[in-house]
C-alpha cells in the first residue's frame, strides 16, 4: 500500500512531540504557566489554586532548564531557569528571618495539630501519635462523636476540652492540661464552620488557643467563604486578652495573597518562618505536598521547635510545635500581673483594681490555685500602664475579695512578673 505524501511530516510531527526534549520542554512550558497563574488569583477562583505550588514549579522548572542544556536548546532553558528563580523569591523568605528567642522565658510546652480525616482516618495510629507526643494542648479536626468515642482512652490525660463534633468533615475539639480560663465556639463568616476559642492559665500567665478548619477553595462560593474567614481572623485575634497560639488547617499556603494579608493585619507570626517549607497535604502524594495545615502565634508566645508528625492514616501529616511564653503573656498594652514591656518601671506598684473575675487555675505544687482579674481604675504608684491585672491567690474568700468592688493592691515585681505583697491585704 502506497503511503500518503503527508505521512513523513505527520510522523515528524508527533515523534518531535512526544519525543524525549519534548516532553521536558512542555513540561517546564506547563511550570511556567503555573508561575505566571499563580500571580492571577485575585481575578478568579480557578487561577487561586496555581499560587500553592510553588516549590513543585521551582523544582521543575530547575530541572528542565538543567536537561536543556544537553540538547543546547538555550533559549528555553533561560526562560525556565528565570521562572524558575521567579518561583525561589517567592519561597526563599521562610528559610530566613527566624524569630529570636526572649531573654526570658517560660519552661516549653507542646502543642499538636491532627487532621484526623473523618472517613479513611485510622483511630488506633492517631491514639498512637498522642501518646508518643503526649502534647500539652491537643488539637482535633475532622472529628465526629464517633472518633472521639474511638480516641477516649488517649485523651483521658486532658482533664479541660472544648468540642464540637459534627458528622461532616469540619468537627473540631481542644484539649488541654492547663486549665481553661474561658472557652467558646465561634463561626467567621457566612460559612457555617466552627472555630474553637480557649484562654489557657499557665504559671507564666494566659495564652489563647484559637483551632481552625476553614473551607477549602473548591469552586468560587466556597473561595469567597474562605476569603472572608481569613479576612475575618485578625479583628478576632485583636480581641483576645492575650497573646493567641493558633492551629489549624486554613486551606491556604505561605504564597497565598489571603494569607499574607491575614498575618499583616493580625501581627501574628508563621512558625515556619526561618524552617523552611514543612508540608502536610496530601500525605498520600509526596509529589503534591503543599503546606496547608498551620502554627501561627502572636507575640509574647516563642516557637522553640517546629516539625511534621508521622503519617496517622489521614491525608494530612500532623504538626507538632513546641512553645514557650516570654515575660508577658498577655497582648501589648494590656499586661496582667506578669511582666511585660510596659511595665519596665519600678518593682513596686500599687493600683486600685475593679475585681472582673475570679476563677480556679490550678498549678501544680503551688498554693495559689485562684487567678484573680481585674480592671485597673487608677495608678497610685509605680511605672504600670496597663488596663488591667491579675493576680493569684490561695482562697478570694480568705482574701476578702469579691467581684465588682474596688480594691487597693500593693504588687513587686518578680522574675515571673508581679506578686502581690500581701494576698490578705484586704482583709486589714
């Protein structure tokens, strides 16, 4: 059978492009159009999901542009390689800039964040990982009342929690051993996704654990709830009374336009700033791991350590934090009785304090198991200029102290921060 005039060049065709140089050529064609899509988010929903492969473009594009040298095929090979270096400058920054330790601070605790997939999840490997790790504050997503049935004997060692168990994939719950000051469950949004507030009493002083699951950004409504949850975070982080830990899987990468905004405006920090990129999703691709899952802090709280926990059976890798609070764990401008950078002046004060509240926080092997707070009204003396104070004591009713009167407290500073001179003071 004769064969047609066009089945050279046909055949030319299709071998050039599915020919070795081909195939690395349309790949790094591919990476470059993810970079250059990636800057595009804003203007659709489709375009935000190319921002969170970054290292995956810098690694492919590097790669292509070293292959086509053999070939000399140079022009290429510079337009990957500047892609490339594109897609670097974006990553590069959380390998530097590392936040230093304080000249002070409290001895470390642990923090863990588990993903636990409600469907495919595996309890037994997410028992096993608590019990290694054995955090001090646990964090829970995806979780049903069916999981936590199935995780009771590992969380048995958390005497305070907060849970809101759903039968979809947004059930959230906090565990802790430290005493909850306040807890609560809040939704940001018109998504209906809870969130998981606690205020947690340490010797150090109160920090505040916010644990968050946001929606992912699968179609335009579900990218415009996201959007809005994150858009929404830092006016919630401002509000609290002190200094916020937050975990969770925000469904958005470090190079993401919604994320940057939320650490600009809340202050917080990313705790992998200055480790690098740490990814958690999907567990089951190590070729598509993307960091998605999140340890994000305000000041006054250290990050000491940061690292990704073993595969549990989820698509999500754990994240395990250990963290310390600095000489005041409480927000700027609003120091309690612990030591902060406003309160730098005379070791002795002496404040007429509105009792707020009054509530148990035990510490181990100390008889001051009752946090007092209050309202400062007037600085009588010394350099204090905060809004408020708290202060411990072993027994209000033994002090005299009842919520909504005023009272004279005398207080020197320790190396924990303050200590009332006298916790019967007001009994004279």
């Amino acid at each position: 059978m004769k064969a047609t005039s066009g089945s050279p060049r046909t055949y030319e065709f299709l071998r050039l492009r599915i020919g070795g140089w081909g195939l690395v050529t349309a790949s790094g064609v591919v990476a470059s159009a993810g970079t250059i899509l990636g800057f595009l988010g804003g203007l659709w929903w489709l375009l935000d999901l190319f921002v969170h492969f970054r290292v995956q473009y810098f690694l492919g594009l590097t790669a292509a542009g070293l292959i086509l040298l053999v070939p000399r095929r140079y022009v290429e090979s510079a337009i990957f390689g500047v892609c490339a270096v594109v897609n670097a400058c974006v990553v590069a920054p959380l390998y530097f800039a590392g936040a230093p330790q304080p000249a002070a601070v409290s001895p470390p605790y642990r923090a863990m964040l588990v993903n636990v997939n409600t469907e495919f999840g595996k309890p037994e490997k997410v028992a096993r990982v608590i019990e290694e790790y054995d955090p001090d504050v646990l964090v829970l997503e995806e979780v049903t009342e069916a999981w936590l049935l199935k995780l009771e004997a590992a969380l048995k060692r958390y005497a305070f929690s907060k849970a809101m168990p759903r039968t979809d994939n947004f059930g959230i719950a906090v565990y802790s051993k430290l005493p909850f000051l306040r807890s609560e469950i809040r939704r940001l949004g018109d998504a209906d996704v809870p969130l998981v507030i606690a205020e947690v009493g340490s010797p150090r002083g109160p920090f505040t654990v916010v644990a968050a699951h946001f929606l992912p950004p699968a179609g335009g409504e579900y990218t415009r709830w996201r959007n809005d949850q994150l858009a929404q975070l830092p006016a919630m982080v401002k509000e609290a009374r002190s200094p916020v830990l937050l975990l969770g899987d925000l469904n958005a990468t470090p190079w993401c336009s919604e994320f940057k905004s939320l650490l600009a405006e809340s202050g917080m920090r990313d705790s992998s700033q200055g480790r690098g990129v740490q990814a958690t999703w999907p567990a089951w691709n190590p070729l598509l791991l993307i960091p998605i899952d999140h340890c994000l802090h305000a000041a006054g709280i250290w990050i000491a350590k940061k690292e990704i926990g073993p595969n549990v059976g989820s698509d999500h890798y754990p994240v395990v934090v250990a963290f310390a609070l600095g000489l005041a764990a409480q927000r700027s401008g609003e120091p309690s009785a612990q030591a902060g950078p406003d309160n730098q002046g005379e070791g002795h004060i002496t404040l007429l304090v509105t009792v707020e509240k009054v509530e148990a926080s035990p510490v181990p092997e100390s008889t001051q198991n009752w946090i007092v707070q209050g309202r400062v009204d007037r600085v009588l003396s010394g350099g204090f200029s905060g809004k408020t104070f708290s202060f411990r004591v072993h027994s209000p009713a033994e002090s005299g102290l009842e919520v909504g009167k005023q009272y004279r407290v005398e207080a020197k500073r320790t190396k924990d921060g303050y200590a009332v001179v006298d916790q019967y003071q007001w009994m004279k």
